[in-house]
C-alpha cells in the first residue's frame, strides 16, 4: 500500500479525532453540545448545508463537474445559532444528536478542538432553511472540500444512513434507543447493544500482458461510461477471493493475486470501497465475457487511448477511488474532458 495513494483518496480523508472515550460521557457530551466552540453540520436527505458555494445540480458525478462559482464549504453552525424549529425538536421528532469527534487539522474559523456535531434533519425541520440555503452532494463536492469537511460529511452521512434504517432491532423488531453520542442503538426489549455496520466492496484495477487497463460500462450507465469493475464482499469471503470471484462473474477474466492498494469509505448508503490492483492471469486465455446484466461492455484501454482529447469516454468522477486506481495506471491526473 502506497501512502500517497491513500491520501489522494478525497473521501478517506479526515481532520478530526473522533474522541471515543468521551461518547459514553453523557454530561461531556451535553457540555460540549453546550460550549461556545461546538459546530454541528445539518444533513437533510444526505446532503449538507452549504456555507458557500453552489452545487453543480444534475450532475451524475462522470466527466468534469461543471463550474461552480465559488468552492463549496460545508456550513458548520453553532447549536445556538440553528433555526428555531430543530432546536426547539423534542421527542420522536428531534433528530439524532450524532457525535462526530473534536478537530485535530484546526484553521482560523475552526480551532483545533473544537467539538464537531451532526444533525440529520425530516423534511419538516429541513423546511426551517430555504432557499437560498443550498444542500450539497458529497459525490459532487468531495475532492473540493477541505480535509475537515470531507471526512466530518462522510463521517456524518454514513452514521446518519445507519439510523435511517436501524430504528428497529434486527433480531426482535422491537423499539431501539441511541446512545453513546450516537454510535449504539440499544434494543429496549433484549438490553443488547447494536452497532454501525459497514459494507465492503473490492473494486479492482486489472492490466493485461500489455498494461492495458480493464474497464466496463454498466447496464445502468449510458454507454459510453467506462469504470473499473467492483462488488460486493460476500458474507464468510475473504477480500481477496471477493476480488477473484467479482471479476470472474462480471468479466470472465482470471485474475491472480490481487494486490491491495488502498480503501476510502463511500457512504452510499453503507459501503467502504477496498481497492486492489491485478494482473490477468497467464494460465488462462483472456476472453472478455461481460455477464450481460450488471456489465454489458468490456473493453481494455491503452494510456493514449485514455489520453486521447477526442475520446467520448467517460471516466469515474474525482470523488471516487475508482478514479484514483485509473489515474495510478495511468501515471498522472486524467484528462479533463467536456460531457459529449
Ligand atoms: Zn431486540
């Protein structure tokens, strides 16, 4: 694993210390909650509350982001300085007060400490900011945000996704209540402790004898949308094997010894991506197989191919670690090109 390569990953970057031992402090909480320094980031329907900046609306995240005014900053807002309607929530209908953990990479309008919040508001309380508040998209804005600002959103929306879908106990369906700053739900029938999950996917880089690069386009896309082929961990899989099995199903390629470059998280709703580079294997013949459902087209690419200024090839957007994988092979940043 290459340390520069994991940096370069927008959304497993990260500017805060996420304070373990003070999530089971009720009254620290509360005092932090309470300080003069505490900031609490605002989510409705996984966007957050922009301080600047515009979001790029309708943009799918492929190709280059159009242009936005001024870089987008997540607004991170007193508790006091909230609208009227979400502080004075109470009950069912107050949002999951979500701990994030206090700055550690501080600036002037964030000291290094302060205690950072996230609230994940209903359409209701969502109504108490207006247009023209402006609610960004973490796939759109990521590689533009500031270390503190793409790890509190992905920090925040992959805990927010977990409560949308856990209110209930898995095992007995009874009621659940939150604790530990927002990091257990506690089953009011069995008393047992429930805990955030996370999905892992592989998502793999595969050259061939000539340092081609393997890409397909899924059924989902347009056609001309090219990205490395990914899946998810099966339950009492390895990530390894997931890896061989992923690309076996999708492609018909046998790949060996896939080797582990980097992960970031991709909230979207639950999922952390772990990426990994391989070869074709020289054992078997590389036929291209797409599995016509999830993948309907398969294609290796050259480097010039990739570099051509005339390509209408779309390629994964800045926000995802499928594009750093790409650009890794590659040996540089990619080409920036118009949307045909
Ligand atoms: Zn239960």
């Amino acid at each position: 694993m290459s340390r520069a390569f994991q940096a370069s990953l927008p959304l497993a970057r990260h500017g805060v210390d996420r304070d373990h031992a003070t999530r089971s402090d009720p009254a620290a909480l509360d005092a932090l909650w309470a300080s003069a320094e505490a900031r609490v980031l605002l989510l409705h329907r996984g966007r957050a509350l922009a301080a600047t900046g515009s979001n790029p609306v309708g943009w799918d995240g492929f190709g280059s982001a159009p242009e936005v005014p001024v870089r987008p900053v997540i607004a991170l807002t007193e508790p006091r300085l909230m609208a009227e309607a979400v502080r004075a929530a109470e009950g069912d209908s107050a949002p999951v007060r979500l701990y994030l953990g206090r700055v550690t990479a501080g600036s002037a309008e964030l000291p290094e400490g302060s205690p950072l919040f996230a609230l994940a508001l209903d359409d209701l309380l969502a109504e108490s900011y207006p247009a023209p508040a402006e609610w960004l998209d973490l796939r759109m804005v990521a590689a533009d945000l500031d270390d503190v600002g793409a790890g509190v959103f992905t920090e925040a929306l992959a805990m927010a996704n977990w409560h949308a879908t856990h209110r209930f106990c898995p095992r007995c369906g009874s009621s659940t209540t939150v604790e530990a700053g927002g990091w257990v739900r506690r089953c009011t029938k069995e008393d047992i402790e429930l805990f955030p999950r996370t999905d892992a996917a592989v998502i793999v880089g595969i050259v061939d004898a000539d340092d081609r690069l393997l890409l397909g386009s899924n059924a989902l896309w347009e056609n001309n949308r090219f990205s490395l082929l990914a899946g998810f961990v099966e339950p009492g899989e390895s990530l390894e094997s997931a890896a061989v099995r992923e690309i076996g199903e999708e492609s018909g390629v046998v790949i060996d010894d896939p080797e582990y470059v980097g992960s970031q998280p991709w909230p979207f709703p639950a999922s952390l991506m772990v990426g990994f580079m391989a070869r074709v294997s020289a054992d078997h013949e590389a036929e291209l197989r797409p599995d016509g459902d999830e993948i309907l087209e398969l294609r290796w690419f050259t480097r010039d191919e990739i570099a051509d200024p005339r390509s209408d090839v779309l390629l994964p957007g800045r926000s995802s670690i499928a594009r750093a994988i790409v650009e890794r092979w590659f040996g540089g940043p990619l080409p920036e090109r118009e949307r045909a």
